[in-house]
C-alpha cells in the first residue's frame, strides 16, 4: 500500500488517502492536508472552466456585472443563444483568480466564486458575491453531509436526455418580482411555484428581481418550474440539454433591470400612435361594419388611434387573408382610417386549417409542427389545423411573403400575433409536439418570441421601423426586441381577476417586457346590460387609462348571429362557432358609463407627453412603464408587498378599485417624511410612508402624485 501511495503524484495520492479513510483502509505514511497543486480550473481571459464527475461547468463574463453559467454532462457546454445576446466583455474589466480549490471571476460589482470540494475535488460549488460589499447575493446548496445532493443534477431520462435541476440556497428575508404574468394577485414570489411554460393568459419570461440585489435569468426554453421556497429555491427543466443561467448584480432595481435589458435587448421605439385609445370587441364581422364604428367615433369626436380586426375575417384558418365576401376593398378601407388618423391592425392566429390553401406546401416544406405519433394535429378548435413552426427561419420567411402581400401591402400597420403559445390542443400536450429547432418540451417557450421576430423583421425590411408594434398573447425573454406588445390574455370579467392584472403588469416590467395591456372589463363574461359589470367596465376602463396601453376588448353577451354573416365556410364546413358579441364602444354603455369613459380617454390624451417620456425610458434604459412601490423605494420594507397599488413610472401613484361597490380605499403611500405625496381628487399633501384613506367615487380612481409631478391630472380625477 506504501509504495502504490508513493508511485502516485500528489493530488492523485490526497485523493486516495481520502478515498482510504472514508472506508476506513489507513492510508499509511500519507498524511490527509490540503494540497495546492489542484488543476482543476481552466482560465481564459473572461472565463474559468471546471470539470469533474463526467460534468463540465463554464462561467463567462457576460455584460456588464453579470456572469454566465452553463453546465453539461459528459460534454461542453453548448453556445446556445435563446435570448441573450452577444455581450462583449474587455478582459480589463475582468479579474480571474485561483488559489488552491478556488476560483474567482469578478466582473464589476459581481465576483463568481467556484470551490472545488470532495474526495478527488470531484464537485463543485458556486457562489455570487457583491463585489463592493462581500455580501452573498446567491449560493448553491452544499451536498448536506451524508445526504449527498448535488447542486447541479442532471437527472437521466429514458430517452437518454437529461432533466437538468439547480437548487441554491434560500435567503431569509429576500423579495422576489417578475417571471412573467400569472393570474394571481401575488407581488412578492417568495414561497411560490411556477410553472415555466405559456398557457392562454399565463406568460412565462424567466427573469427574477431579488430584493438582495441581483437578477437572474433562467435561460432554458424548456417546460419547467422554479419554486422559491422558504427552504431552497430550485429550477428545472424537464428535458434540455444543459443547465444555462445568468446573473447579474445591482445597487437599484432599476441598474439591474437595465443590464438585463443590455443582456437580452431593448424594446424599440414606441410610436405616437400607440400612446391613445385602442378599440376593438369580439368581433367586426365585415369592412362597413367597422367603418361605421370609426365613424362614429370621429362624428362624437372622441381620440382613436388604432382600430381592430379580430379573428376569421379569414376564409380559412392559415389562409393569412382577408374573405373577400366580408372585406371586399382591404385597400379602401385603410385609406379612409388612415384619413381620418386611424391605423388598422389585424388578428393573425399561427394555425394552419388542414383545408387551408396553404396547408399542402407547408407540410410538404416542414414549415408545420409535427406530432410524435398519431393524427398530426396540433388544435382542433374550430376544427383539425397545425401551427406553423415559427422556429424554422423558412417557415418565418414563408408566413411573412403571405402576410406583406396580403395584409401590409393593402395598409395594415399593424397584426394581433394570437395564439403565441401556441395552445396545443386545449390541455397543453407538450410533449406531444416537435418543432423544427427540437420538442416542444425542451424548446417551446421560445416560440412566441420567434412568432414575433417573424412580423418585426419583416415589418422592418418593409421600412416600418420606428413604427412597429404588434399585439401578442405571450412573450419569452427576448420578445421586448421586436416590438412585442403583451396582453394577459382571456381572463375573465371578474373584479378578481381585475386584481390579479395590478400584479400581472408590474411582473412582466420586472421580467423586461415594458410594453403590457389587458382587455378592458376582461374578455369573457361581461353583461352590458349588467349594472355590476358596468361598474367593473368603469374600474377596468380607469386602470387602463394609467396602463402602457389603453385598448377596449372583449366577448361581451349576448353572442349573437348578425344576419347576412355567414354559416358555413367557403369549403362548406359549419362555422357555428363564429359569433359577433355584444357591442363594446364606449356608446355601448349607456350615457353614465360613456361620460366617465369620455372622461379617461381625455385624461389618456393629456398623459401623451409624460407617457412618451416613459415609453423612451423603456427603449432607452430597459425601465418598466409600470412599477412596483418596491422599484422606486427599495428600502421601504413596507412597501415590499404592496399588491393593489403600483407606479406609472416614477411619479404617478395609481390604487385601482377592484372591489364592486367600494367607494373609498386604503392606500399606502412609500418613503419618508422627504417624500411628498399629493392625492389629485383632493388637492391633500401626505408625507410618505403612511396608510392614508383614499376617496374612490365611482367616477374617481385614486392617484397621488409624487413630489407635485400630477402631469396635469390636479383637479381632474
């Protein structure tokens, strides 16, 4: 045992000595101490590498104060580039040290630290340190003594791919904000679970804002979860090929928000037209029809920027054209919108009718989505189609020839890019599902960011830029790049589900997708002739008059048959499940409900110059329009989780009302005594960082303004 001990170089022989003592075989003459001849590390100029236990962990400089890690087993690691882009780092702005088990990378204000650990140095741990301030932003866990876990596991699957887990250690105290939109009131994440994949009216966009100064993007496409348990906070992927994470560090929100911006993109320019009222309903069922709405508004005289035509003013679904039965001059009837200031957008949905015309050709070029086996479907609402595989570059290119030449050509500015998730089926089978870049399990979150990169890059080869937004119903990291306007989808008419939009916006700003709707009085549900849903129309109407985007929206009841719309399609097929809802214009209402409406569409016009102002702090700077009390005030633990109120930007304090029958509310207003607080109903000043009793009138929502900045709203509310 001596002389094999001997024959082995240093490390080899602390290895072994180690090994011998944990199975109790002594080690003879070699004595168990830490040695500092370890090799484990590989440095480049912003980069350290470790390998061991058939795994190979990099982590890179990756912008400015922020790191990027990637793990594989058995393999190095991939340069997958799902969202983050390019980010040059000079190596003077690096610092790399080993000492021993341990490697430091620093890049500005974060330093990761890789310890090397175990009988053979076989595991690894990570830790991300402030640099200024030495304090632990995030670790992973250690391998808890006899318990051997690991940090980083990749979990086997049958079909040999893996199922990649990192677990860190939980932070007492820590907030947590952003991840996208889930329909709950929730502010603070902190003890939640999530499901990392997009279903109608839930957008997963994993970044995550933590309280101690750090931001982290999950940048895995995969379905998965994350849970930030009180215990650990864990991320997984159910099937991807590695583990791929960045985190960068902070002394603001608003610093960490605009280097992941840096990191994965910028929104662009918001145009003018974006700033006013948006109308739409369920739905224009042909050219006049809409027309006369247009006119109405003119002849009223009420503000409109932008007009809608929603779904099957197709003949089939994937045809990507107007029917020209219903729509007979396109071409005509964007001229005279545009004539009267009024941009005409259009629904597209990403299904592709078996029937359609273009079905054949896409499925003989792969340009569709595949199923694993069985019928090859991907949605059979209203009746058996596929999506096209936006994540195949010849696919975009093809979808995008039909939509210049058959909608932009003839004056659509601007597409509804429905169904972003897509919505497999109705229940969401992803793993039933294939895309041209790999199943929809490991890859399918992206979709809805390369649905939108295929209208933006063909809206800008068509000289559109500068004049780009598109609506979407879902978004991943990277969406805000290409003009994606995200909406919460159909939720209900419901004043809980009111509630649970406060929170849906102020997440998906954190998350980096700044520009953010809803449907004003929900989509499904709402009864015109129902007081109580009028009153929920008002409170939705004022709530979205201080959102980014002020658009009317929704299935109102009754559903009706208009005569003269059709009842087959043009092959014959019954189309049944097309209806024309309720009216939905401000007229609609009757005169209270049109009076307050009139009122807010006017105050959206006044915020014209303070709005564009934030709209060019998002391009710019990476900042949310809407914002959490927490953004502005970080130090205020009071105003951690405040749920029902938010910021329109820096200087607007906004407390919807989304109780039936509430006629004043609680508000907490955040700061010190150095902040002043004025409500604009009233003209009353509070210092902040009190709770204060807000009259909330039916015609009123609470708004305090921030140091005297009211934009003009003194008075008016």
């Amino acid at each position: 045992m001596e002389l094999h001990m001997a024959a082995l170089e240093p490390p080899k022989q602390y290895c072994m000595a180690m090994i011998y003592s944990r199975i109790g075989v002594p080690a003879m003459n070699i004595a168990l101490k830490e040695y500092n001849e370890y090799d484990g590390f590989e440095v480049g100029a912003t980069y350290v590498e470790w390998s061991g236990d058939g795994e190979y962990v990099r982590v890179d400089a990756w912008g400015k104060n922020s790191v990027r890690v990637r793990a594989r087993l058995m393999s190095q690691p991939l340069d997958t580039e799902w969202a983050l882009l390019a980010a040059p780092v000079s190596p003077e702005d690096v610092q790399i040290t080993v000492n021993g088990h341990e490697a430091v990378l620093k890049n500005g204000d974060i330093s990761a630290v890789l310890s090397a650990y175990g009988a053979c140095d076989e595991r690894m741990r990570l830790s991300f340190i402030n640099s200024s301030t030495g304090e632990v932003l995030c670790r992973e866990i250690d391998e808890g003594g006899a318990l051997r876990l690991r940090a980083r596991a990749h979990h086997p699957l049958e079909s040999g791919a893996y199922a990649p887990v990192v677990t860190f250690e939980a932070n007492e105290g820590e907030h947590i904000y952003g991840m996208g939109e889930y329909q709950q009131p929730v502010l603070d994440l902190k003890g939640s679970t999530l499901e990392l994949a997009h279903r109608n009216s839930q957008v997963s966009v994993p970044f995550m804002l933590s309280s101690r100064g750090y931001g982290f993007l999950w940048h895995n496409p995969a379905v998965g979860s994350v849970t930030f348990g009180e215990n650990q906070t864990r991320w997984e992927a159910k099937v991807s090929d590695q583990i791929d994470y960045w985190i960068t560090a902070g002394s603001t929100p608003a610093q960490i928000e605009r280097q992941y911006a840096d990191a994965t993109g910028h929104s662009p320019v918001m145009p003018e037209w974006g700033l006013g009222f948006w109308q739409c309903k369920l739905r224009y069922w042909n050219q006049e029809q809409l027309l006369e709405v247009a006119r109405e508004f003119k002849r009223r005289e009420i503000p409109l920027d932008v007009i809608v035509v929603d779904f099957f003013h197709w003949p089939l679904m994937g045809d990507f054209r107007f029917d020209e039965e219903f729509w007979p001059d396109p071409k005509a009837m964007a001229d005279e919108l545009h004539a009267m200031g009024v941009k005409l957008m259009v629904s597209v949905w990403p299904q592709i009718d078996l029937q359609s015309g273009n079905y054949d050709e896409m499925h003989k070029k792969n340009y569709l989505a595949k199923t694993r086996q069985g019928k090859d479907v991907g949605m059979w609402w209203p009746r058996d189609n596929q999506f096209f595989d936006a994540t195949n570059p010849q696919a975009r290119e093809f979808v995008w020839g039909l939509a210049k030449r058959n909608y932009v050509d003839l004056g659509v500015d601007a597409f509804w890019l429905d169904e972003a998730e897509p919505e497999w089926g109705g229940d969401y089978d992803y793993a039933h599902y294939l895309y041209w870049l790999g199943p929809v399990g490991k890859v399918g979150n992206v979709y809805p960011q390369l649905y939108n990169k295929t209208f933006y890059d063909g809206q800008l080869e068509a000289g559109k830029e500068g004049d780009i937004v598109n609506l979407t119903r879902a978004a991943w990291a990277g969406s805000q790049r290409y003009g994606s306007l995200v909406w919460s989808g159909d939720v209900q008419s419901t004043f809980a589900d009111l509630r649970a939009q406060i929170t849906c916006a102020i997440h998906m700003g954190v998350a980096g997708i700044p520009w953010f709707t809803t449907d004003m009085g929900g989509f499904a549900g709402g009864d015109p002739k129902s007081e109580q849903f009028k009153e929920l129309y008002i409170r939705w109407c004022q709530f979205s008059c201080f959102s980014p985007v002020m658009r009317n929206h929704g299935d109102r009841l009754p559903a009706v048959r208009v005569p003269g719309e059709p009842t087959v399609d043009r092959v014959g097929n019954p189309i049944d499940h097309i209806h024309t809802g309720a009216d939905n214009e401000p007229w609609s209402y009757g005169e209270d409900v049109e009076r307050i409406m009139l009122k807010y569409i006017a105050i959206r016009e006044d915020l014209r110059p303070y709005l564009r102002a934030l709209f060019e702090d998002a391009h710019t700077d990476g900042q949310p329009v809407v914002r959490g009390l927490f953004y502005e005030f970080p130090d205020d633990e009071q105003a951690a989780n405040v749920a029902d109120e938010y910021l329109l930007g820096p200087d607007l304090l906004v407390a919807p009302v989304a109780e039936y029958g509430m006629r004043e509310r609680e508000v907490y207003l955040p700061g010190g005594s150095d902040t002043t607080w004025v409500d604009v109903h009233t003209g009353e000043q509070f210092a902040g960082g009190q709770y204060v009793l807000a009259q909330a009138p039916l015609e009123s929502i609470p708004v305090f303004a921030r140091n005297g900045a009211d934009h003009g709203l003194m008075g008016r509310l």
